[in-house]
C-alpha cells in the first residue's frame, strides 16, 4: 500500500507490503518486524536495531505515538486520499460531511432521531452525558438519517460515530 507521512512540514513516500514485511521509504527498501505488547506498547525491529513505540493515538490522518521517548506527531494519507486530493477534493470535508462523532466521552441518554429520519442542520438529535452534565449533540448537515451506530445507554468513547446523516443535494 501507498502513504504518504508529513512530519513537521517535511513530506516521505511510503510503501508498505504487509506479506513480505518490508517498508520502502522515499526510496530505500527495509523489512521490519512489528511484536504489539498487551500494555500497548509496540516494540519495532529493523536490521539489528529494536524501537519501543508507545503512547499511540490516532485521529483519522493524524497519528502520535512515541519511539524511544521522543514524541513525534504525522500525517499519514493513503492512496485513495492523495487521490482525491490531486482532484481537487479534501478527504476529510467529504468524510465528515454528514458524520456526527462524540465531541467526549460519555453516555449516550437519548437518542432524539432514528434511521430514516429527515434532519436539519443544527437540529438537536442525541442527547449525551459527560462528566456530569448533558450536552446536546446537533445535526451535522440537513438530510436523511442514514445510520445509527448507538443507543441509548451505551458508553461512548471520543471520536466515536453517533450517526451518520446523507446529506441533501
């Protein structure tokens, strides 16, 4: 698979192939080995040398972790993205046009629409619980309720898909 990885405003070529274990990166060809340790730690080997990737997070395209205590933040956009964006779209206006994540974590207390549902942008469709307090979730963009991927009492995580809306038009 292709990527490309922004680091810090400087742009790398990457190929993954996932069955020989090798990465190409701007060029130059390495095999690597992943071990993913229970406390989530990743421990990374190439050639001789062992890396400890930890403190993992991933935000869509944007991915911090830590290699060996230095904390390192990248962009990381696949071939279908760098596609899109070479026509002129933005992959992430696109995605989350009509997509409604959880702003927190937290508990889902009521739903307010259901599959099928029309909607307007900024009306009011789930009603969610963090840290003591209700916070009103509302319609991304006006259209139809196309999904559902929660209900009511379930635990939410942050970033987490609520809804998804097909827009109109």
């Amino acid at each position: 698979m292709q990527f490309e990885s922004t680091i810090d405003d400087r742009s790398f070529d990457v190929e993954i192939d996932h069955e020989k274990h090798s990465a190409t990166i701007e060029g130059k060809e390495m095999t690597y080995e992943l071990i993913s340790q229970s406390n989530g730690r990743v421990l990374f080997r190439t050639g001789t040398k062992l890396y400890i990737i930890d403190n993992i997070e991933v935000d869509k395209q944007n991915i911090s972790f830590s290699i060996d205590g230095l904390f390192v933040k990248t962009v990381v956009k696949d071939e279908q993205e760098l596609l899109l964006e070479r026509l002129g779209f933005s992959t992430d206006e696109l995605a989350s046009v009509g997509l409604l994540e959880a702003p927190m974590p937290g508990k889902i207390l009521e739903l307010l629409v259901a599959e099928g549902d029309e909607v307007e942008e900024g009306q009011p469709v789930a009603i969610l619980e963090a840290m003591k307090m209700e916070n009103e979730l509302k319609a991304p963009a006006s259209g139809i309720v196309a999904s559902v991927s929660v209900a009511e009492s379930d635990n939410v995580e942050k970033n987490q898909t609520i809804l998804e809306i097909e827009p109109r038009g």
